[in-house]
C-alpha cells in the first residue's frame, strides 16, 4: 500500500527540497518492525533538516526525529501487532527514514513501548523535546539537586525543551527561573509553573567569568554565551545541564565556574542515550506529566504545514511542542 510521507531531495545545484510524496511500501527501510505511525513532531533539529541545515545525511530521506504509533507487523521477539511504541534519535530522519510518513520499518531494538496510561498523542506531545528535559531532570537528580537545593532556571523557556522542564521541575516543588525571549509568553510560562520570568536578554551577551550566584541548578537548551552566564551565576556546587544551541554551538567562556565554585557541567544526549536511560524517562514522564498542562504545550498539525513550521522553529517562533498528525 501506498503511503504519504515528506520528503528531502537534493537537485544537481546542491539545493535542498521539502514537499510531500506518495512512497510505495516497498521502499520501506530494512529492519524487523513495520509501525503504522499516527503521530510525529516538530523538533528544532526537524527545522534544521528540512531547511538545509546539514542534518540530513543520504538523499532521498523522509526527515522526522521522533514517531509514535501501533506495531502492523513485526519479527522482533519483544514486540507484536497492536503494540504502542515510541521512537526517538537513533539517526531516523538524519541518515534514516523517518517519523514524517505514515509507515515506517526500524529494528525492534531500538523501539520503546509506551508505558501504560500513556497515548501514542501524548507521547508525541512529549516528543524528543519532552523526553529530552527529562534526560535534564534525572541528570539534575543524579547530582543531587533537590526542591530545597534552591532555585532552578530554565533557558530557552517557551521552547519545546524549555516548556516541558518547567512543568517537571515546578511538579516536584522547584522554583523555576524562567528565561524567555518572549514576553508576551509569561502567562503561558507562569500557567506551566514558572514562579519567575527573566528576560533571556540578560543571559545572551558576553559577561564576567563569574556573575552573582543566583540559582543552584539549571537546565539549558541554548547554549554560548548564555551557557556561559549561566554557569557564571550557579550557586557553589550547583549542575547545569547542556542539550542544545538554539543561540549557537560555541562556548564562549573560562574554567572558573567549575574550578572556584565546584559547578558541575552536564552533557545530555538524547539521540543515543541507552535503552535503560530512555526507558526510565519514559516511565516518569507517564507519571510525572500533568496532561492537562501537556494539552497546554501543544500545537496540532497535518503533513501539509510541516514544511511552513520548520521553517518558524528556526525562527525562535514556536511555541511549546507541535505534533503532527500524519493521517
Ligand atoms: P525550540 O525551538 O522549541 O526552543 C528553543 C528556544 O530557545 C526558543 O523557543 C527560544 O525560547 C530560545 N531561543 C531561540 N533562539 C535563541 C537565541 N538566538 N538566543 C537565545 N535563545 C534562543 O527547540 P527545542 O526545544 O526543540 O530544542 C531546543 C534545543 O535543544 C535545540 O538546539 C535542539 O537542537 C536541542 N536539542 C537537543 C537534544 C539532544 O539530544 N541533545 C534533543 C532535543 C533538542 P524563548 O523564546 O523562550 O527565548
């Protein structure tokens, strides 16, 4: 059967292109699970892929990070038809075939099955973004960091990322900095369960080595000179978390942070995070994550708007998670 699916091409100028197609299912990638996707997302790296940021890695390529949908068939020992699973990073939509298509075929080995109580809808909600900020929050748990640890910021906080860390963090009892570009996002920050809003203005230009401690934890989606003066502010022995570059990929700073004042600086990678990790994430977003609030984040879209909301990621101008109906 035939099946819709975007796809990337490059011409014979180098020039990248966007647009939809009918796949024949013949054209399936190999692996031993066939999933009959209902949901994919729009993550930032989505925007980068299919606006040419040099993400995709073989042409043609049906880009999409993350899909959730029902097992159609499957040779895998773990799972069978009817099964509700979830896909994230692992390469698809970089060098494989990915989420924005209704089929896709992968290795069963790289699947997570949904939690119970967890819908294929709400585990797009989530998306890489989601199950990225709770990679961030178990890392800040992992060093110790606790509601009585004092405050913790969030960067890029209208942001995919950002909005789902906020309702994490505010959830377990942390008062949460958030860090917008955005102003006119404070209500919908505050209704995710920020108790303070700086202006990410603060944050972006370059500052001193070290700044007044202001928070004791952070999770940070945005990397350079924000990164830097981020970690200039941590309290004494405070832990940062470092995802993204949605300001840019340097790091334009000093040691002193970390050999003054003991901060902690914490990689977070969600595209080849092992299986245990991603299933722990999983299992505490399923009961962690206010539905009604995730209902807030969410933005719904057919394949036809991908194209357009890539393009508006890029831009800073999307709010919370999009999730795209791919039927
Ligand atoms: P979004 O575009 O949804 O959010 C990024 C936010 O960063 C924006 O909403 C904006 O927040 C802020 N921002 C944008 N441009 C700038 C700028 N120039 N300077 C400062 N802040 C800026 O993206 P996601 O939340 O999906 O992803 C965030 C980052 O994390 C991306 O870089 C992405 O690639 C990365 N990422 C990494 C993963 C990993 O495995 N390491 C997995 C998932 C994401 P506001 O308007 O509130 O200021």
């Amino acid at each position: 059967m035939p099946f819709r699916a975007i796809r990337v091409t490059k011409d014979e100028q180098g020039q990248q292109h966007a647009g939809i197609e009918t796949v024949d299912e013949s054209a399936l990638a190999d692996g031993n699970v066939t999933v009959s996707v209902e949901y994919s997302t729009v993550n930032y790296k989505d925007g980068l892929a299919i606006g040419g940021g040099h993400i995709v890695k073989s042409f043609p390529l049906t880009p999409g990070i993350d899909f959730a949908g029902t097992v159609d068939a499957s040779d895998h020992p773990d799972f069978a038809p009817g099964d509700r699973v979830v896909l994230n990073g692992w390469g698809f939509g970089e060098k494989y075939d990915g989420g924005f298509a209704q089929k896709a075929r992968v290795d069963g080995d790289l699947l997570v099955r949904l939690p119970q109580g967890l819908t294929t809808r709400e585990a797009a909600a989530i998306g890489t973004a989601g199950y990225t900020a709770m990679l961030s929050v178990l890392a800040l748990e992992d060093a110790g960091v606790t509601k009585d640890s004092g405050e913790v910021l969030v960067t890029g906080a209208a942001g995919g990322v950002g909005s789902v860390a906020i309702t994490l963090l505010a959830r377990q009892g942390h008062h949460v900095i958030a860090s917008t570009g955005r102003q006119s996002e404070a209500d919908y920050l505050r209704g995710l369960g920020a108790a303070e809003i700086i202006d990410r203005a603060e944050l972006s230009s370059p500052g001193k080595p070290l700044a007044r401690e202001r928070w004791a934890a952070a999770v940070d989606s945005v990397g350079s000179h924000t990164l830097v003066n981020v970690l200039a502010a941590t309290r004494y022995g405070g832990t940062v978390t470092s995802c993204g570059l949605a300001q840019g990929m340097d790091l334009p700073g000093t040691v002193a942070p970390f050999i003054l004042r003991g901060v902690t600086l914490a990689g977070i990678d969600s595209v080849h995070a092992p299986m245990e990790r991603r299933i722990r994430a999983y299992e505490r977003l399923a009961e962690e994550l206010d539905a009604a609030k995730l209902a807030e984040m969410v933005t719904v879209i057919g394949l036809d708007s991908v194209v357009e909301v890539a393009g508006k990621i890029l831009e800073g101008q999307v709010r919370g998670r999009t999730i795209v109906d791919v039927n």
